[in-house]
C-alpha cells in the first residue's frame, strides 16, 4: 500500500482565526476555522514553504495516509513525499481545506454559532480573494512571513495568480497550472449546469437539508458527472472506455451499461458521500467571479505591475476545460512587465485531468523548478 | 532545434549585444547562448524552445524559457519588446521564414540572425561531387535533416534588400576567423546584425 517514499501516517490540524473576515461579498466571517496538513519540516530561517492550493473538489489532504488501513493517499501522493518531485525532505509543504469547503473547514455544513444551527443557505459565497486572505491568516500563524511558493492546478492555480497580486512580497515563486485568468463563457455554462442540477434537487431544500436529514444526491451526482465530462478529452475517452459494455449484448433497459456510464456513476457515487452540495455551488461561484482582469484581458498586464514573484506556468495540450491559449494570456501579460517566466505546454491525452496524474516530463518540470528555487533566488 | 559547434558564434552575437539588453533567444535550445549572453552583457534572456527535452535542459540551466512554436509567430509579445531578438543556427529549419523576419523585426529594435552558409566551398564541393553536404554546420544526412530552407550569403544579402530590412553589420566567419575575401565562397558561417528600414 505504501511505497517507501510516502510521507506515510499524516494527522490534520486545526487553524482557529481569531480576526473576522471582511468578504468580497460585504459580508463578515467570525471565528472560522481553517483545517490544514503539512509535510516535512518548516527550517529554522522559515524559508522553505510551499502552499498548495486545491481544485474544486480537492482537499487539504495532499499526500500520506491517515491509517495504516486507508487505501487512498491525499489526492497530490504522486508528487508531495520525500525523495519526490515536490521533496518534503527539502520543503515545508502546506495544504488547507478551503474556507466553505466540506471537508473541516467552516462552510455550509458547519454550526453558525449565532443560530446553533448548520450555516446552510446562510452560509456567504466567496471568493477566490477571500480565500487568498484566510490562507494568508493561516501562514502568519505558522510564523512565516514569506512562502517559498504558492502552487495549484485548475481553481488551485486562480488561488496562487491570486497570492501573487494580493501579496506580491509574502511569496517568490507562482506556479500555476491548467489555469486561466478567468473563466469563458463555456466555463460558466457548464458550471450553471452543475449548479442547476443541485439547486432543482427537491432534496437541496434551498441549502437548508442538513436538519431535515437529506442529501441532495440526485443533484451533486448528475453535477459531478457532467464535471467528469469536461475534465477529460475525448481522445482519452475513446481510448479508456470506446464502445466497451460490461456485459455481451444489449440489454434494452436503462441500467448502466456502456463501460463510460459505469465510470460516471462510480465516480458519482463516491462523490456523494464525500462533499457537499452547497460547497459545491459555493466554488463554482467562485470560478466564474475569479476575475482579476476586470472582463478585460489586456488589464492584466497593468494588474501584474505590481507582481514580484517569479512565474512558473503549465498547460496541457488536450486540456479544453483550461486550454494552453488561456495559459499564454497569463505569460504573455508576466512578459509585459519582464517577469521571470517559465512556460511549458506538456503533450497529454488526458485533457484537465492531466494535471493531477503522473506523467514523468510534467513532474520533472516540476521537480526542477523546485530544486532551482533552492539554488537561487 | 539541435544547435551544433554550438559556441562558434556567441563571441560574435555577444559583441552586438549591449549591456544589460532584454534579449529573446528564438529556438533557444540547452539555453547556452543565453547563459553566455548573461555572463558576459549582465543581459535579462528569454528563450523559446519548441522541443521539451531541449525546453528542460534550458530550465535546469536556469533559463527562463516559454515553449511555443515559431511557426506560429510572437503574438505573445509586443512590439518591440526586446532590445534583441536572436535566431541562432535555426532559421534554415523554419518553414514561413518571411514571416517569421517580420515578427522578429516587430518584436525586436535589433535582430541578430546566423546560419550555415551553403554557399561554402566545401558544400559546393560535395554537390560538385554529387553528394548533399555533409559538415560541422550541417552536420546531418540528406533524409534526417530538420533543415528545410538553407541558403547562401547572397540570398540572404538579397533577401534583406527585397524585404526592407537594413544590415547594420554582416560577418562571415569560419573556423572563428572572419572571412573577407569572397566570403559568399570561403565563409562557414554567416552572422547578421539587422533593423528595419
């Protein structure tokens, strides 16, 4: 189960935020709590952080285990470990549950401690700026005043172009990965689509189901399948499933049978029962606002006049979802104002998913980039 | 972009570029000319590379390198941009060379261009013998060659006249000796340093 370079047993930890929160959205967050994990040790002079912001989906939990019996690693095991590309022998690695999230930050399901009762419909949307500053909490509390990097993939690599202009100096290097600087039209449409299935859910209950007992399954099942969809190419598709069916022979019903309806409701399934309706809609909101170019893409050559840190940027070729042309926006505006840019567009079939899976040119980018930020500054 | 003897023109290349210039080094391969040019001129380097084996070996020579494909032009970059632009050894495998000129000459004030001169007498003399060249300037074989549009120092000499483009100084060299008498013969290696008229 555990290969030798695991960061093996992990336990997360709590963050308690004294200060509230202003959000974009005018309103205020009291008293949150932010739930986090990291990986190898934070040197003495604190300078060898590295935060990792999640997708959509993601979680705190990056890399390791959290029992000797768990099957699954963090959804990042594949390049967070020592001796990996992303060497905890080396870095500090952080990885924090997103405010609103469903996996032990305050969001939606939590207890407003005004009501005693779960947050639910009550509980604000926020933004990826929102986000950026309750992390920003979170690292002062570690006592570091600088983080080596700030990394993500997807709504991850919004949050580390944020970290970049939010707080140019409190980071050296921005990675980004199958990002964009704001979503396109298509983007939003999809995302609708998602959030329209869970807000149509008889079961969502306006977001108030938590007391009621329900789930909003029906909803948060179709949202992740159509989600699936757009994460992989069709080429990947074609080559993963095709035309295969479990069994011989058509069977005339509605069963699932195509071996592509089966990924889909596995897939479904598994996600039901871990996240939440009302984070989910929360996030896709804070995607299709995530705009730091005003509507404007020529803006973001003006936004990044104020950026210090070095850029690395990475997109995959079959990627529709956060295509390369989206990628090269973001370096063409760091070249604007001569920031030190990387930008590699990695050949891989597997469309936005590609950024959460192995593959031996991508993680050696990676892996030297890292080694490189340790050699200079 | 392989780029072969591949530090016979960066003294060249390094002596028109100023000091402290923002350089864009066009098929930048391991990134060695960049590293030189930082070396030696305290320059700011990007460099382009299509290749990702090569795009790597710039990263790890601590390059900062964007991979793109010229062929598809610099619409990434601004007018002029860059106080130089370099195509070193690669414009003989470029297809849309009239277009890429016109990118290079929009992107940068000055334009650095060098190639194998095909006009060399050694090349001539393998045609002459009824065999494609083969040299330390082209070192591969007719069917594994990535050039596509090798040419001669007259060609380029009248390409640069036809298509506007001023010479501010031109060195044919081989062997790293500057050639001057009939350098379209006796010369390896052509090194131009161009603008727009």
């Amino acid at each position: 189960m555990q290969d030798k370079n695991s960061v093996g047993i992990v336990q997360s930890k709590i963050f308690k935020s004294e200060a509230a929160l202003l959000l974009d959205c005018g309103r205020k967050l009291e008293n949150y709590e932010l739930v986090y994990e990291t990986y190898g040790t934070l040197n003495q002079k604190k300078d060898n952080a590295i935060l990792v912001c999640h997708a959509l989906s993601g979680n705190h939990h990056l890399a390791g285990y959290y029992t000797k019996k768990d099957k699954h690693p963090g959804w990042w095991d594949n390049l967070i470990g020592p001796g990996k590309s992303l060497d905890t022998n080396k870095f500090f690695v952080i990885g924090v549950n997103n405010l609103g999230g469903s996996h032990g930050s305050t969001g939606p399901k939590s207890i407003n401690p005004k009501t005693n009762k779960n947050w639910g419909s009550k509980f604000p949307i926020l933004s990826v700026a929102d986000w950026v500053n309750s992390q920003k909490e979170l690292i002062t509390h570690l006592g570091i005043k600088k983080l080596k990097a700030v990394l993500g993939g997807s709504l991850g690599g919004m949050q580390a172009l944020q970290w970049s202009i939010q707080f140019p100096d409190a980071l050296d290097h921005t990675i980004v990965i199958a990002a964009a600087a704001n979503l396109t039209a298509q983007n939003i449409a999809f995302n609708e689509v998602a959030r329209q299935s869970i807000l149509t859910d008889p079961d969502f209950n306006q977001g108030d189901f938590y007391e009621k007992k329900l789930v909003p399954k029906r909803g948060l099942r179709l949202a992740r399948m159509l989600g699936h969809i757009t994460y992989l190419s069709n080429d990947v598709m074609k080559t993963k499933f095709g035309r295969k069916t479990k069994t011989k022979g058509y069977r005339y019903n509605f069963e699932p049978e195509f071996e592509v309806e089966s990924y889909l409701n596995y897939q479904a399934d598994k996600f039901v029962n871990e996240f939440d309706a009302n984070t989910y809609i929360r996030m896709t909101k804070a995607l299709d606002y995530f705009d730091p170019t005003k509507n404007n893409i020529k803006n973001l050559s003006r936004i990044f006049k104020k950026v210090r840190s070095q850029f690395l940027v990475i997109s995959f070729t079959s990627d529709w979802r956060f295509s390369p042309d989206r990628s090269k926006e973001i370096v063409k505006a760091l070249l604007d104002n001569n920031i030190k840019v990387s930008y590699a567009e990695i050949d891989a079939a597997s469309g936005h998913d590609a950024f959460l899976m192995s593959n031996d040119h991508y993680h050696a980018i990676l892996k030297n980039y890292f080694l490189k930020m340790l050699n200079k500054k | 972009m392989k780029r072969n003897n591949k530090r016979s023109d960066f003294e060249i290349i390094s002596n028109w570029v100023g000091d402290r210039s923002k350089v864009l080094d066009l098929g930048c391969g391991d990134g060695a000319l960049l590293n030189y040019l930082a070396e030696r001129k305290n320059i700011t380097g990007f460099g382009i590379e299509k290749d990702k084996d090569n795009w790597l070996l710039s990263l790890k020579n601590n390059i900062d390198v964007i991979q793109m494909d010229l062929e598809a032009g610099l619409s990434g970059f601004e007018d002029g941009s860059f106080d130089v632009v370099i195509l070193s050894k690669t414009i003989q495998s470029m297809h849309n060379i009239e277009a890429l000129m016109k990118e290079m000459l929009r992107v940068g004030r000055e334009v650095i261009v060098t190639f194998p001169n095909f006009g060399y007498w050694r090349d001539r003399l393998q045609i002459l013998m009824g065999q494609m060249p083969i040299s330390d300037e082209l070192p591969y074989q007719w069917f594994d060659t990535p050039n596509v549009h090798l040419c001669t120092v007259k060609d380029f000499d009248q390409f640069c006249s036809e298509h506007k483009i001023k010479v501010l100084d031109r060195l044919v060299v081989t062997k790293n000796r500057s050639v001057h008498f009939c350098p379209n013969f006796f010369g390896a290696l052509a090194l131009y340093q161009l603008v727009k008229k």
